[in-house]
C-alpha cells in the first residue's frame, strides 16, 4: 500500500550467457543478481520457495484473521446492525487491500506495467481514509462524518491526476516512482482523520467513563506507527504494508471494543432488572395489606399513631420508587432512613420486635436497598416469632473497609439454602451483586439455627463514591 520512492529492481545489464542458462529474468532482477549456471538452477529454487514461505507466513495469519472475523460478525447475535454492516465493509476492503499490495510488490519488482502498477497505487492512496472514516462510524455510528467523505472523494480524484500527469505522482518508464508535490495528500487527510478519531474517541469515553476507550486510541497509534515503518522500507520486498497489517489487526480490535461496549450495556440493563426484582420483592401484597389493616386498627383506637404510621407508609412507598429510578450509589443516611422507616412500621405491627442501630460510620454511600432487605429477612424471617425479638443495625469504619452489621436473635437457617429459597430470604444474591459490581463490596452472611444471623457488608473505603 505504501509506495517506495526508489524502484527496486536493478538497473544493470543482464549477460546474453546466463539468460540462455534458463535463468528467471523477474526472478533475478528480484534477487538483484544473476544466478550462477554452475549452481544448476538449486539456488534459485531454494530462493524461491524460501521467498513463498515468508509471504505466506505473513498471509495466512491476515487472512485467518479476516475470515474469522467476517464470520464471526455474521454469526454474532448481539452486534447492532450498523455495526455488523461497518464491519463487514471494512473485512472486504481488508481483503481487496491484501490483493491490491500484492499486485503492487509484484508489479514494482517485475517488468515495466506502467499503466497497471498506477492503477495498484491510486487504489491503495484512495482506500487509506476511508477505513478511519469507518473506524469514525464504530466510535460515533450517529455521527455526521459527511466532510469526511467529501475529502476521502477529493483525495482520490487527486491520486487520479497520476493517470495523465505527475502533479501527484508517476511511474516512469523504467518502472521508478517518481513523487509529485501532491504525494503526501493520502497522508495529511488521514492524519487529520487520525486526530478526529482520538478526539471522538474520548468524548465518548466521558459518556462511559470506562478504560475501553483505550482501544481505539491504541488502533489510531498503531496505524501512526505503521505508516512511519513503512516509510523507512527502501529497496526491499514487502508483499504486505505494515499498514495494511495495522488496520487488520485494528479491524479485529474494534470488533472486541464493540463487545465491551455491549457488556457494559448489558450489565446496565441486569442492574436495573435487578432494582425492578427487589422493588417488587419489597411490595409483596401481604405487607401493603397487612399495613394498611394496621393502618384501619389504629384509627379507632389510636388515631395519631394511625397518622403516623401512614405517613411513615407513604414515605416508605415513594423511597422506593426512588431507589428503582436510582442507577448510581446513594448515601449511606439515605438507605438507613429507609430502613428505619420499614422497621417503625412492623414494630407497630409486632409489638414484640424491637430494632436497635449503633451507627459510627456514616459518610460513605452503597447501593440503595442494601440494607433495608436484610433488616426484613431479620423480622420476617427470624426474630417476629420470639417473644422478645430483637435487630441491631451497626455501622464502623475498620481497615479501610465500611462494615454495616445486621444481627438478629431469630431462628436462623442454613446458609448453603438461602439464595436458592427464592421468595423466603429477599434478595440475597442481588444485593451481594449489586454491591460487588457497583461499588467492590462484599457481603458476608453467618446463620446458626436457633442461635440468629448476622449478615456483614463491607464497602472499600478508596471506592467510594458520593
């Protein structure tokens, strides 16, 4: 793809003798002498399979790549459509680019094609930015990328000029190439291409905010440093640019940037699924119900009591409307005061349920309904059915951990059968996911039947997030 501003064929007389020895003559100019006739004909055939290996074990790897890549597109069920339809684009122009660099190799180190050799070269000058204009549309698929596209058509008309004038370059009779001042068009577009992507690039990591940005910016450096190695190939055979390379291997990288990208929507998509899975674990019917005939009891008997325990109710339900339209952490004072709200109204069901909090930490955040949850598997689950039951609730500070205890005198249960209980512990696994995927947390829970449970989250005091 990259042209070398010397032909790299000899130019020196070959002797009458030693092409009547049955010597090669594209074969000799490319090795750049004369075969000796003594050797018979074994070093030039040593040369040449030697010389098949090399190019193959360059192809092959390209080639794999590509055709992997380009089933894998086809196959792949979560790639958007555009996406696909980028992708697929770019895995055939990678192949035609292939074709076009042997062409080039073969036609610079044979007999004089003028016509054909331009035409290799235009195609490869043409093609250079229209694959950062592609690698523009994975980054930003909803981008305006129209300017683009005006000078990557600009850029080929120029490259054309080589038909009939040297304005931008031309290949001479002797088959050298010889540069015009308009050589280096294909190079300033897509340098300025080059800088657009890294700057597209980063402003969607600000939407992301995630390390895969580092992908693109990683492809755009390798290309820069690609188009400078081929710069520094003079007078030696390349069948395939290194730049050429560098947006096949670029290409397989976008793939896997495309990827991260869907990971990181997916888990977005199973934290909210997870948030609507505990919002209707806490609105069981039986709890709105047998609130509500609280509710009625205490209106005859205690109508100021009644009235606060219904506001307490409502406040109750909109915190946790408010948590299922949460997406990030909330403070830690947040949760707890849902919490207290839940426990006030089942210590007005159950007169002999009492909840206690010790909290000495407080300035840190965590996941809204972490705590609250686990308070009512302590009452539900555990202490309503002692005479004097009791639920302490404890924060601290201990090696550079946030610890919120939640302990009860209930009956306790087998660990091992908690998450897989379903509907009798709420939500044990989701809160242990929600706090190790949004904040690198841990919960630990330790049941011994008729003894209690103590349930133990910890928050990584440099993690957290306000």
């Amino acid at each position: 793809m990259a042209q070398r501003e010397k032909n790299r064929i000899p130019s020196f007389p070959l002797p009458e003798a030693d092409l009547a020895a049955g010597g090669d003559l594209w074969y000799l100019c490319r090795r750049g002498r004369v075969a000796d006739p003594s050797e018979n004909g074994r070093g030039e055939g040593d040369s040449a399979v030697a010389m098949d290996i090399g190019v193959l074990a360059v192809l092959a790897p390209l080639l794999f790549l590509l055709l992997g890549l380009g089933f894998t597109v086809v196959i792949d069920p979560y790639i958007r459509r555009e996406h696909r339809r980028i992708m697929l684009i770019i895995a055939v122009l990678c192949l035609t680019l292939i074709a076009q660099n042997l062409a080039e190799n073969a036609l610079a180190l044979g007999p004089a094609r003028v016509t054909a050799r331009t035409l290799s070269s235009i195609y490869g000058y043409a093609l250079r930015p229209v694959f950062l204009i592609l690698f523009l549309y994975i980054v930003r698929p909803k981008g305006r990328h129209w300017v683009w596209w005006i000078l990557a058509a600009v850029n080929a008309a120029v490259y054309f000029t080589a038909l009939f004038s040297g304005v931008c370059f031309r290949i001479g009779s002797d088959n050298h190439y010889h540069a015009g001042p308009l050589a280096n068009t294909a190079l300033y577009i897509s340098a300025a291409l080059l800088v657009d992507l890294l700057v597209q690039t980063l402003r969607s990591s600000r939407e992301t905010g995630r390390r895969e940005k580092w992908i693109p910016v990683f492809v755009a450096a390798m290309i820069a440093v690609s188009v400078l190695m081929d710069s520094r190939v003079h007078g030696e055979e390349q069948p395939v640019a290194f730049l050429t390379i560098a947006i096949i291997v670029g290409s397989v990288f976008y793939y896997i940037w495309l990827h991260l990208q869907f990971v990181r929507e997916h888990e977005q998509d199973l934290l909210a699924a997870q948030r609507m899975r505990i919002m209707v674990s806490q609105i069981q019917p039986h709890f709105l119900y047998n609130t509500i005939a609280t509710i009625r009891a205490l209106c005859r008997r205690d109508p100021e009591k009644a009235e606060k325990v219904a506001e307490d109710f409502g406040l109750y339900l909109r915190q946790n409307m408010d948590s299922l339209e949460s997406e990030g952490l909330i403070p830690f004072e947040k949760e707890l005061e849902h919490t207290r709200l839940y426990a006030d109204i089942e210590m007005v069901r159950f007169e002999n349920v009492r909840v206690e909090y010790d909290i000495g930490d407080r300035a840190f955040s965590l996941p809204p309904l972490t705590v609250q949850p686990m308070v009512e598997n302590a009452i539900r689950h555990g202490v309503r059915i002692r005479k004097e039951g009791l639920v302490r609730v404890s924060s601290r500070l201990a090696e550079g951990f946030h610890e919120i205890r939640i302990e009860d005198n209930g009956n306790g249960f087998d660990p091992s059968s908690a998450e897989a209980a379903g509907g009798s512990h709420i939500g044990i696994r989701n809160v242990r996911e929600r706090i190790g995927k949004q904040c690198g947390g841990s919960l630990i829970l330790d049941s011994r039947i008729g003894e209690g449970t103590r349930v133990i989250i910890r928050i990584p005091q440099r993690r957290e997030t306000a």
